[in-house]
C-alpha cells in the first residue's frame, strides 16, 4: 500500500512538473469543446474583453479533407491590460493577444488549457509588472473556470 501511495505521489510530481515545465494550465472541462468554447467567449465578453477571432481547427482540417478531433482556439484580449505589460517588456507582445485552446483529447476528455502568466514572466524577463501579471492570472482563472464549469 505504502509503495503505491509512494508513486501516485510520484507520478502527480512529475506530471505537475511537466505541466508547470511547458507553461500550460491545464483544466478538463464537463462540456465539449464548442460549448466549453461558447462559455469562454461569453465570460470574457461579459467581463469586458474583446475576442479577436475564433479559431475552429476541426472545421480547417475537414476543408482540406483531413480529421482532427474538435479544437479550438480562441484569442483575446484588452489593451488596458496587455499595454502596460508591454510597457515592462515590449517583446512579451509576441504572446499577446491571450489566447484558450480548448481540444478534446484521444480519450475523448475536453480541456482548456492557457499561457501560465509566470510563465511569461520567466519567459520575457518581465520586472515590476506583478500586479499586471497577478490581475491576468486572476482573470484567466475566472474564466476558465466558468468555461469547464469548475467551482
């Protein structure tokens, strides 16, 4: 018992790692894809943010005669919140507008993941924007949340 314990402990450690490692939050949805997306959308417009364009990947690889499992990407954003943290480093632009990707795996599970904000941070060596990047986190978190239908 106490071995099986030991490597389910193990094997969250490693996974969590390789999720914090990529820079993805992760979260598994209750909807499908398109409605899990639906939500998205709707939470962000509601919360005051625009959505730039909504990317069916699904819809793109039928047109050319190709499967893919529903995905989708949706982008957006709001410049009175991406502004200011291009102003603590310009080149972090290059991961702006924010962006979901909600897909449905091979084991037919929904999820939605997203940029970790620390990850950026890291990424672009962002300094003195921490309440910039703490106001995101807290954002994509809400959202996200109301699009898997979290708590």
């Amino acid at each position: 018992m106490k071995k099986i314990l030991l490597l389910s402990v193990l094997t969250f450690l490693v996974s969590y790692s390789a999720c914090a490692q990529d820079g993805l939050i992760k979260l598994e949805s209750k909807y499908t894809v398109q409605e899990s997306a639906d939500r998205f959308e709707t939470a962000a417009k509601e919360n005051g943010l625009t959505i730039f364009v909504r990317i069916n990947h699904q819809n793109n690889a039928a047109s050319v005669n190709m499967e893919l499992r529903p995905t989708e990407v949706i982008i957006f954003g709001n410049p009175k919140v991406g502004t200011p943290l291009m102003q603590c480093a310009q080149e972090v632009g290059i991961d702006l507008p924010q962006k979901v990707l909600i897909f449905e795996d091979e084991n037919e599970k929904v999820w939605l993941s997203y940029n970790n904000p620390d990850y950026l941070k890291n990424r672009h060596n962002i300094k003195g924007c921490d309440a910039v990047l703490s106001k995101i986190a807290g954002v994509l978190s809400k959202l996200s949340a109301a699009a898997v239908g979290a708590p």
